[in-house]
C-alpha cells in the first residue's frame, strides 16, 4: 500500500503512541486535582506545553490546546472577533479558499449578519495582494488567511497580510495547519496574533490541535470553564496532549525533510507528464509546500484516476475530498477560475515523511499502463 493523501491525515509516528500509551497508562489523573495523581497530571501537561511552545517559537501560556484545528479555527474566529468592541469595526475578512470548515463558518457568521469579506486568488491559487489591500481597511476587526492551502500546497503570503491587518488596526488570524510540520515555523516570527494548528497533520494524535495566541491580546472563550487559562473550558485530553507534543519533538530537521520531498514531488508530477498526455499540474509554478501535488489527467474525472491508483495500492483524494460523491468542484479550483470539468478532474497526491522514491517510482511504473488506454479513447472520440 502506497500513502498519499498526507494533507488529509498523516500516520503516527511511533514516539506518539508510546507517549500516549504511556500517559493513559502512569497519568490518569485530572490535571485540575490538587492530590497527587492531580499534580502528576499537572506536571506532566505542563511538560508538554512546554515542548509544544519550545518547537513552535512560542510561550507556554501562549499555547491553547483544543480538540483540532477546526475548534481552533472557531476560538480564534468567534473569541477575537467578539473581543472587539468597536461598533464601526465589525468587519471579518477571509481568503477564498480557505478549509471548508472555516468558510462554513465564514457563511454562517455572514448569516447572522456579519459583515464579511473574502480575498480572491490569482489563477495559479496564490492569494490576490491588490484584493487584500482593497479589503482590509479601518472597519475591519479581524483577517483570517491559512499559511498553506490544503488542496494546491500554495503558500500565502502571510506576512504582507498581517502588516495590512496590522496597518489598519485589526486583528491577524493565520491557519497554519498545513504548514507546520511541511516546513519551518515560528510563532514569535511570524507576528500573527493568532494561529491554528492540528497534530494528525504532523504524525500525532486525532482530535487534538491548538491556538496559539500572542501575549496580552484579548479573546472571548467560546467553551467556559477553568482550563487553558479560562480561554478553553474542559478537561485536558492528556494522552493526546502528550502524542502531540512528541509528535512535535519528532519533526525533526523539517527543511532538510522538505527538501527531499519536494524531489519526489517534482519527479512524480515530471514523470506523469512525460509518460501520459494532457495532465496538468494546478499551481504549479507557484510557491507551494513541499509534498503537495494537485494535479487532472487530461479529461479523465477523478474518481476514475482515484479508482485506478486504488487497484495499485495507492490512496489519494480528490479536490473535493470534503464533498464527496464528487459532483461539486472544489471551491479553491472555482476560485483560482477553473472550469467546473476540468475542477471535477482534480486528484490530490500528498506526499510525507514515510513517502520513498521506491513509492513514486512504483506509482509513475504502473499507473501511466492504467490510465493511457482510457486518456487514447478521449483522444480518439475527440478526433
Ligand atoms: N484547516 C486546514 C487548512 C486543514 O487542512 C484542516 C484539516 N483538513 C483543518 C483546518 C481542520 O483540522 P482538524 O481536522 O484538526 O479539525
């Protein structure tokens, strides 16, 4: 079996489920009780905070843990945005391609009567900078950009839009869920006020993630209760805690890892191109991450690529991957300006830390005898 679909969860790495093991095991207790399996507890979250904070360049008292990025998409949506008072800055901006389930939310604020706006993107997936500019002014409370786009890899220039946010007095959200693990990351450096991320992105644990938010900027908590500093109620899910925390400590030299992924990357889109004709790479000259390869085999749909990969051995996903049944285009390839059939043809492969050469070169071996036959009949129908 061959794994490429790292972008929607990637294998645990093996320090991960000792660390978990190990936890619900020895450390049971509630980190909130004051007797002695409480205060072992207590030292053995605070230990991992402070590994979580130390990878991630930022302070403990900086890290709030929650149950994913999603939840840490909303905290940082819901909780930074009702912190500001302002009756003339109420106005929430997003980019048009972020996650589904943060556009989700996006639409249902809207609903509520929200005013909110969202930032195009260029034909090759990158974010539009004139539109940001345009957008981002002194009735805005808060910009909410991802650091990497989760179907194309593309990068966003994160930086230019927090000095835009800055510059008008708002509030920068950033979802780095895609990023961090895939290349370096540092909170202090990046000056957000706020950033998400999600641990079974980076070989830890499901159903654990985090916000980081900046010293001394004020957010309302959306779940009530004494943990993470009153800003996330509920009690602390340990084992996950300390499964993310060595998730982290496992990452390892990330640039050297993005590098030799981005290789294999670039030899697999390189070999399908010259082995098959018609397959177009979606955001391929932009910048992207290193492992992120979203790509359409000429007319083909894409169940049709993903059912073939199956028959090898090989896992991947569609662009719309979170619709599936497949008959709506993704929302990042409408945004970019695709057609609606060439965007019902996108194939995601994702590649990670386990992916080998041997894999892609299995993959761009077999795969070309699969799928020729079919792409020869268009061709022929075409004629
Ligand atoms: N944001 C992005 C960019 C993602 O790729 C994902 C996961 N697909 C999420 C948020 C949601 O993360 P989680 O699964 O931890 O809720």
């Amino acid at each position: 079996m061959i794994y490429l679909d790292h972008n929607a969860t990637t294998p645990p790495a093996p320090g991960v489920v000792q660390a978990m093991l190990a936890t619900m095991t020895d450390v049971w207790g509630n980190a909130s009780s004051q007797h002695a399996q409480g205060q072992q507890a207590k030292r053995a979250l605070a230990a991992a905070r402070a590994t979580v904070a130390r990878v991630l360049g930022c302070k403990p008292s900086e890290v709030i843990f929650t149950s994913g990025a999603t939840e840490a998409n909303h905290l940082a949506v819901l909780g930074l945005h009702s912190a500001v008072k302002e009756a003339g800055r109420q106005r929430i901006v997003f980019s048009a391609v972020e996650h589904a389930g943060h556009l989700a939310l996006a639409r249902a604020l809207m609903a509520q009567g929200v005013p909110v706006d969202f930032i195009g993107v260029h034909a090759d997936g990158t974010l539009d900078l004139d539109s940001a500019a345009g957008l981002i002014g002194p009735d805005v409370a808060l910009v909410s950009v991802m650091a990497a786009n989760n179907e194309t890899g593309v990068l966003m220039p994160v930086d230019e839009v927090r000095a835009l946010a800055h510059a008008a007095g708002a509030r920068m959200h950033v979802d780095a869920t895609q990023l961090v693990g895939k290349a370096p990351f540092d909170f202090a450096r990046l000056g957000a006020d706020a950033v998400s991320l999600s641990a079974h992105k980076l070989r830890g644990p499901k159903g654990i993630g985090a916000l980081l938010l900046r010293q001394g900027v004020a957010l309302t908590p959306q779940v009530q209760g004494s943990q993470e500093r009153r800003r996330r109620g509920g009690t602390e899910n340990l084992p996950a805690i300390a499964g993310f925390a060595a998730a982290l400590e496992d990452l390892g030299d990330v640039a050297a890892a993005a590098v030799r992924i981005a290789q294999l990357r670039d030899a697999l889109e390189q070999g399908l191109q010259r082995a098959l004709p018609g397959v177009h790479v979606f955001s391929a000259q932009a910048p992207r991450v290193a492992g992120t390869s979203y790509l359409r085999f000429g007319p083909l749909a894409a169940e049709v690529a993903l059912q073939r990969m199956a028959q090898l051995g090989v896992s991947a996903s569609s662009g719309a991957a979170c619709s599936s049944g497949g008959s709506e285009p993704s929302h990042v390839l409408t945004a970019m300006g695709v057609p609606r059939d060439e965007a019902l043809g996108a194939v995601r492969l994702s590649l990670g830390e386990a992916t080998t050469a041997r894999d892609i070169e299995y993959l761009l071996a077999a795969l070309p005898l699969l799928l020729a036959p079919l792409l020869d009949n268009y061709a022929a129908q075409a004629a």
